[in-house]
C-alpha cells in the first residue's frame, strides 16, 4: 500500500478533447467507422516537422495535463517527474512506414523505437526523473500506475507522468488481424495522468471482471487501449468520485486491477 493523489488528467481522444467529447455510446456515435482518427496535434517547434503523428499527441497530452492542473512547464521539468509510458501500439505506424519507403533512412528509423514517444515528451518538458516503457493494452496502464505510485511511496520522483497514446489509422489492416484483442470502433486517443503524493492508498491486484467504471469507459470512448483506464480515471474525476476508484483493464487474457481510495 502506497499513498497517491491524481493531480491532473489531459485527454484527446477522435471524440475531441475531454471527458464531456465523449459520447454516450461510441458504437452508435462511430456510425459503422471502424476507426475514428484523432487530428494531427498543433505543437510548436521545428523539431516537430517530422516527428510522427503519435510523437505530437504524446506532447499535446501533456500540455492538455498541465492546462487542466494549472501548472506550467517548469512545474515538471527536472529529475522530480517520473515518466512512464505505455501504449499497444503507437509505434506501429512509423514501423509500417519505415518498411514500406523506397528508401528507408537514417532520419526515420528513430521513430520505429517504442521509446520515440516519452523520448520526444522528455526532452520537450526537460523530464530527467524515473522512466519506464510498458508495452501492452489496458493491463499495462494499470501496471504503469502502480508502479508510479511505487515510485512515489520509494522517493523515485516527486510527481509521476502516466501517458498513454494509441493510433490506428495508419495501420487498420494490422489491427484487423487481432479481432480477439480489439473491437471496433477504434478511437485514436492521448491520454496522461500526474499523479503525487496524498492520501489516496492505492492497492494492485489481479481481478477476476472488469470493474463498472470500465465498462462504462469502454462504452462512451471505444476500443482505446491502452488509454482506457486513464479515460476510466477521468471519468471518475469528471464525476467526483476521486476517494473510491477502482480501474480494471484486460489485455491477452490477463485482468488487473487498481483501487484508489481514501485510508
């Protein structure tokens, strides 16, 4: 048991930005789209002319964290901020991409990395703290939270990023093998939680069903992934409930499960 507070959740998902974006039941809201594409994120910077597209919505999570948080940049940057990262796959795009070009080259190959993501958003927020990559669905965001709050209870980090990113368009026929993993419609989506110290203690185990709070996220936002629990968490947010939250998340047959809750 650990001590944890959510400080502040950014979300973008194909639905818009936010929780009151999503609607209220995506199969419907999708209209037969199998995938429903998030818009290419505006952030600044030469840097970014060609970074990839799952690149620019890590970043803009971020800075949609630190909107809703009402902090700045400089509130993160430093060895203080734990990063930790998780998608499916975010890097399948620039992996297809890189395969397929007539002359594949030096200057893309970095983005075929799974580390291409939280390393564009480390260096943009200046984050030099713990970092971790989970690689795997809505499971693997419940460990990704976990270990964030162990790095907190340890003294790892002052304050911890959890982010998630999920893109499909690029890469629909690959998704398309895996009908046991993924049920459309497909939502691209961004998602990132700052988590602290606090009061809430937060317990982690396997769970035999998917929590209401999944179910419902599921629902409203579709097939995100990886995203999912940090949707499910920003619903719970949206609905006050920040001293009773249990995320649950399944990816390949395995379902655990994360409660938060006052001690």
């Amino acid at each position: 048991m650990t001590g944890a507070a959510v400080a502040g959740i950014g979300l973008m998902t194909g639905w818009g930005d936010g929780v009151s974006a999503l609607p209220v039941d995506a199969t419907t809201a999708a209209a037969g789209r199998r995938v429903v594409t998030l818009e290419r994120a505006a952030v600044e910077g030469e840097r970014f002319r060609r970074a990839t597209r799952e690149c620019r919505l890590g970043v803009a999570a971020v800075d949609a964290l630190l909107r809703d948080a009402g902090l700045g940049r400089d509130d993160l940057r430093g060895p203080g901020t734990g990063l930790l990262y998780v998608t499916a796959g975010a890097y399948a795009a620039s992996n297809l991409a890189f395969i397929a070009a007539e002359s594949p080259g030096a200057l893309h190959f970095p983005y075929t990395a799974p580390s291409a993501v939280p390393g564009e958003v480390a260096i943009e927020f200046g984050l030099t703290g713990a970092y971790e990559i989970l690689i795997g669905g809505a499971a693997a965001t419940i460990d990704a939270l976990w270990r964030a709050a162990l790095l907190l209870a340890r003294g790892r980090c002052a304050r911890a990023l959890v982010l998630a990113v999920e893109t499909f368009a690029e890469c629909e026929d690959l998704c398309s093998r895996g009908r046991w993993l993924v049920r459309p419609p497909l939502v691209e989506s961004a998602a990132c939680v700052l988590l602290g110290p606090g009061p809430l203690a937060a317990a982690y185990g396997p769970v035999p069903e998917p929590s209401p709070l999944e179910i419902r996220a599921r629902a409203r936002a579709g097939e995100t992934l990886a995203c999912a629990p940090l949707i499910a968490l920003a619903l719970a947010r949206a609905a006050g409930d920040t001293e009773g939250v249990r995320l649950t998340g399944e990816w390949r047959r395995r379902r655990v499960g994360l409660t938060l809750e006052a001690r």
